[in-house]
C-alpha cells in the first residue's frame, strides 16, 4: 500500500530503462498500483517516459510503467522464448514486428493502439549530392545504396516493400525488384558487422557522402544537432511504406493480461494528449495521423505506399536471408567446337565472353569463385577439363593478378582454347567433387556450368549414371548446387536439368548469349526458391 502522500512521477535513467514511478497515490483514487513494463523501440522510449513523468498516477491508470528502451530483435526474440521475461507492453517502429510475432508464436499481439507515433523510410544525401528518385526500385537499384539488414531494420524492410508496393500497381517490376536485391544483399554481408542503424547510416553520409536509407525521424534529429551542416531527405513521388509505431500487449495470458490491456489504453490516452504531441514533433516524429512535421521539417506530404499481399513480407525476409550468403562457386566454360558458331555478328563464344565479363560484376568481394574450361582432351590425355584459375577468394593472386582480375584475365582467353568435343558429363561430376571438397559452411557452395551443346565423350559416364553419381554423393549436410545454363538452343536441355535437378539447382537456356548476365541473376535468385521449398 502506498503512504498518503501526493503523487508524484520520478524518472530514473538506468541502461536503457526508465522507471515511471508513482511515489503516492492515497490522494489519486488508486487504492493500488501495478507495475507494467513496456519495451518501447529506443528511437522513442525517451518520448515515452517524458509523457508518463509529466502525468499522475491516475492519468496513468493507477500503473507504475518500467519502460525499457529495447531493439524489437530483442523483443521478438523474448516473446518467441517462453522462458523468457516478456514485456507486458510493447510499442515496435512497425506493426511488422507484430507479423514477424504471429510466424514465430503463432498469435497476433492485441493491439491497444494502432499507432502512437509515425515516421516513414527516406533517402538521405548530402544537399545537391544526388538527385531525388523516380521509384523504390530505383534506390534499391543504386549502386553502393547503403541500407540497413532488413531482417532487423524496419526502413531498410520498408523500403524494400515500397518496392513491392509499386509493382503491385504496375510502376515497377516485381521481377525487377527481386533482381535488385541480388547484389544488394551480397554486398551488405560484406559491412554486417558495421554499424548500420538508421542513425548510423545518416552519419555515414554526412561523413563520406553517397546515398543511405534511413528514417525521416532520424534525419530531422541530425539536422537539429547539425544546424550548420543539414542533410537532404527525400522520398520518391510515389509515397513511402510509413513506420507506425503500434501499442501491442504482449502479457502472458491468465489474470495478469486483463490489468495490463487496462494499462495499454491508459498508455494510449497518456501519448494521445497534446503535450505528447509536441513532445513527439520536437523529437521528429509524426503524430498517429502523419500528417507532416511543421515549420518544413521533414519531407512533408508523402503518399502511404501499402503493400496487397502480405506474404510478400515473409517471402521478402527469407530472400534476403538466403541472398547475403556470400557464394563459393566454381564456373565452368564450354569450350568445344561448336562455340565458334556465328551468332549475329558475332561467335557464341565471343559473345559469351561479353556475358561473362558482364556478369562478373554481380558477385561481391566476399565471393569465392574459380574458373575451368572445358573440351574433350582439353586437359591432357583423358581429362576433359582444365583449370584456368583456383577456386579461391578475392584476397588470392594467381599468376601475379588479384583472383578477381586472373578470373577475368582468363575468361578473355577463352576463345584461343575453343576447339573439340563437349565432354560434359566426366567435366561436370570432376567439378562437383572439386567443390565439395573444399566445402565451407558459411557459403553457398556451387557449380555454374554453361555449354552450347550435348556429352560427345564416349569413354565417360552415361547421363543416368551421372545423375546416379551425384544425388549418391550429395551430402544433404554439406550441400553442393549445380546451376546449369544451356547457350542457345543446341544445348541438351534434358540433361542440363537432370543434371541440375540430382543436386537441388535449377537448370536455364540463354537463347541468346547476351542473356547470360540475366540468367546469372536468376541463378543467384533461385537458391531462395530451392531454400523456401526444402
């Protein structure tokens, strides 16, 4: 029982937690309190306390609030452990944290509040340093677009769903956007371990310029710290997926769940009043209506991008997941006769090479990647293959040359070795082995193999015993893809998917050599089709 003395609020700062404290109530009308935590996202926990310290312990529903300034990673993953301690309330920067609940808990937290607070995701720049963008799909499609690990970054998701949104209502390309997040998601495994926080990433321009994804919220704060040196925040014409800071509880079910559903509408009515409101604007955020920030802050008007299918968010996450594995992958070439056939103006293999050059670019440094041509005899004596650069990462120099450079080097050389038969099947089961054999955990580990033609090799393997060969030495554990692509329509497209489908890849015909850069991305998009339906 509490002494009867006035009530009073006392905010007590202590790593990451903010105790509104009701010091008296026998004056209030509460014959008691109870003590509910909130785990609030950090970018508004401090709003929060100060609303809850400039009340009374009546206005807050007779309720002592613990508000913890907490990560919705965090959150989520203490809702998901149900030995964990979970907060009795829980205010995300999105109600997809929510979504990403139901899939881990089964059940959707009970919203007290839809939203209590706005900002939405914005492309920030230096002033003058790029120009403003036409789409989502055209800032993802930026080269070096800095963003946030959209599997803990509600703007970085966000913009992504932007993306999504567009292609829905036919201003983008859906297929587009999924090719967008190739080498996005390749190159943001090479910085994972730096700071990538909204904050962090408007730091990052100011400091070295270039483009970065991040939140109104958190650009309108820099400016106000930076007066002298602002940044730039702008979003495309189409509008913007917004962040709505939802007001979830997300209590244990039994007797305590009622008392904290009463404390989630008392927390509402608190963060609903004027005062929070100002509070909320000086901080930078929208208010629950997001209208714009006042005195030309902000962006301003900015239409809701919503996104028709929600199974998109899901799909969206494990895409991502699969595609910032880095790959470590063994190309192999066709070199036989019959890549010196014309092809418009030009030889398959001339064209192939183009392609391949290309294509090279969509592989990130953190790729480790080989090279091997092949033709019957090609090397030496009965072997139908020859290596031309060692499997190996970019740190590698072959020959005097960065591993990236030789495979380049050695991939201009390939119409000197052109010549012979198509010895497929011996070269694409060495190829398999090769790469198991060094088989690493941390990598999607691969083979890419691309021929014009069918197996002319008598002495090697039927295409059964092939395909018998490689599903028994498939290891289920230390996995290795085939990823086959058939150039132009001489190639055996029985075979290369046999032979693709034994190891779990997926098989392509390139009609036409310069669609080799494109079949590359939907090779590199396919592994999260085969992941998704494992």
């Amino acid at each position: 029982m509490w002494g009867a003395v006035a009530a009073a609020a006392v905010v007590v700062v202590a790593g990451g937690y903010f105790a509104v404290t009701a010091v008296g109530a026998g004056g209030s009308g509460c014959e008691t309190v109870e003590r509910i935590s909130v785990a609030v996202d950090p970018t508004l926990a401090p709003v929060v306390s100060d609303a809850l310290a400039a009340t009374d312990v009546a206005e807050r529903g007779c309720a002592e609030f613990e508000v913890r300034a907490e990560a919705p990673t965090d959150t989520a993953t203490e809702l998901a452990n149900s030995e964990a301690e979970r907060p009795d309330l829980w205010i995300p920067d999105s109600t997809l944290w929510l979504l990403k609940t139901l899939r881990s808990t089964g059940a959707l937290p009970e919203v007290a509040k839809s939203s209590v607070a706005n900002t939405l995701p914005v492309v920030v720049t230096r002033d003058g340093d790029a120009p403003a963008p036409a789409t989502w799909l055209s800032v993802l499609q930026t080269p070096e677009q800095r963003i946030g690990d959209p599997l803990d970054s509600s703007a970085s998701l966000a913009s992504i769903l932007g993306a999504l949104a567009e292609s829905e209502v036919g201003l983008s390309d859906a297929e587009a956007v999924a090719a967008a997040l190739v080498p996005m998601a390749q190159d943001f495994g090479r910085i994972a371990d730096q700071p990538h926080g909204t904050a962090d990433l408007v730091e990052q321009v100011a400091v070295d310029g270039g483009t970065s994804v991040a939140t109104e919220q958190s650009v309108v704060t820099y400016n106000a710290q930076n007066p002298s040196t602002p940044l730039h925040a702008v979003v495309p014409p189409t509008g913007s997926y917004f962040l709505n800071y939802p007001l979830a509880v997300t209590a244990e079910a039994g007797p305590r769940y009622g008392t904290a559903r009463d404390a989630g509408a008392a927390l509402a009515s608190v963060l609903s009043t004027v005062a929070a409101a100002e509070s909320l604007s000086e901080a930078g955020f929208r208010p629950s209506s997001a209208v714009p920030l006042a005195d030309g802050r902000g962006v301003g008007s900015a239409a809701s991008l919503e996104l028709k299918n929600p199974l998109a968010i899901e799909s969206t996450l494990r895409d991502w997941s699969v595609l910032a594995l880095p790959l470590r992958t063994l190309v192999v070439e066709d070199v036989s006769g019959s890549m010196a056939a014309a092809s418009g103006d030009s030889t398959r293999i001339a064209l192939t090479v183009d392609a391949s050059l290309g294509a090279n670019a969509l592989f990130s440094d953190r790729t480790e990647m080989g090279l091997w041509a092949f033709s019957i005899g090609l090397g030496g004596g009965d072997q139908d293959y020859r290596e031309l650069v060692p499997l190996g990462p970019v740190s590698n120099v072959v020959n005097g040359l960065p591993q990236r450079e030789a495979i380049l080097s050695a991939v201009r050389s390939l119409p000197s070795l052109v010549g012979g038969g198509t010895g497929l099947y011996d070269t694409t089961l060495a190829a398999f082995r090769r790469v198991k054999e060094g088989y690493d955990p941390n990598f999607v580990n691969s083979v890419i193999l691309l021929t014009d033609g069918s197996n002319e090799d008598e002495g090697s393997p039927s295409l059964d015993e092939l395909v018998d060969t490689l599903q028994r030495e498939q290891d289920p554990v230390r996995p290795v893809v085939i990823v086959t692509v058939g150039v132009t329509t001489d190639a055996d497209p029985v075979a290369l998917q046999a032979i693709a489908a034994a190891t779990g890849g997926t098989s392509y015909i390139a009609e036409d050599p310069r669609d080799i850069p494109d079949v590359f991305v939907k090779a590199l998009n396919s592994r999260t089709q085969r992941i998704g339906g494992e």
